[in-house]
C-alpha cells in the first residue's frame, strides 16, 4: 500500500511521533485489505492540529480499483483521532469485502 501524508500546524517532532503510531496502524487496514496488490491501494492520511481548541483532526482516504474510502475524526489527543479514524476505515473495509 502506498501512504502519503499532510500535516497541518504540526512541529517536525509531531510529525515524526505521528507517522511511527500511524505506522502500526496501517498494518491492520493492509490485512483486511489484502485481496488487493499491494500496488492498487493508495492510501492518503491529513493530520491537522487546531491551537484554539486543543484538538486534532484526522482524515483518511483510501483509494481502492473500483472505489474510495473517506473516514474523518476529531478528538482531544491525536492517538485517539487516529484509532477511531482507523477503525472507522476497517469497518467499512469489512463492509465491502463481504
């Protein structure tokens, strides 16, 4: 699977802390996943930190052959964004798989 990221308002040691945890991550989406090649899944992750609020965003869109997955999700801690976001695309990605 190819990743790419987007950061918004985040320091290069965030970023670095975000794409390690994301990391983990994705291995739970390529399982269910899998009856794709690994070249036919494209993967877009954008992270954005509002100062204001002391909130994260986290959106996920993942491009498969015949369609695209979007989750999105806003919390007070980027760990837990990303896990609901996560779970959100595994849980359509169960959907589609039946």
């Amino acid at each position: 699977m190819k990743t790419s990221f987007f950061f918004k308002n985040f320091s290069q040691t965030e970023k670095k802390i975000f794409e390690d945890y994301i990391g983990e991550k994705i291995e739970q989406i390529n399982r269910f996943s899998g009856k794709y090649g690994e070249n036919e899944i494209f993967l877009k992750i954008k992270a954005e930190r509002f100062a204001t609020k002391s909130a994260y965003k986290v959106s996920m869109e993942l491009k498969l052959p015949k369609e695209t997955l979007l989750v999105s999700e806003d919390d007070h801690t980027i760990v837990e964004a990303v896990d609901l976001a996560k779970d959100k695309l595994v849980a359509q990605l169960k959907k589609i798989k039946r």
